[in-house]
C-alpha cells in the first residue's frame, strides 16, 4: 500500500531560539506569534500555552 503523498496548503517557516535562562526566549516567542496573529498568519500563544514543559511550570 503506497503512502498518501503530503500537500502543504499554507507557507511554512520554522524558527528556533536558543539563549541563557531567563533571557527571553518565551517573550520573544510570544511576541512573534502575536504579530503573525494580527496579520492573519498564525494563532497567537500564550506564556503558559509556550511553556508547557514540566519542568518550566516547577520554576514558576
């Protein structure tokens, strides 16, 4: 049985950060997401929708 072949129906871009504790990489993040939002490109997220890992939620 052949496998479907996948279509992308909208552009895509990944973006990666990388940076110390605490220096705002989950700002950015958000930040990014809400601009895509206002333009109609993406659902804007929140902090805790971003951090969702145990271990960010244990820090606080």
């Amino acid at each position: 049985m052949a496998k479907e072949k996948f279509e992308r129906n909208k552009p895509h871009c990944n973006i990666g950060t990388i940076g110390h504790v605490d220096h705002g990489k989950t700002t950015l993040t958000a930040a990014i997401t809400m601009t895509l939002a206002k333009a109609g490109g993406a659902k804007a997220m929140s902090y805790a929708d971003i951090d969702a890992a145990p271990e960010e939620k244990a820090r606080g």
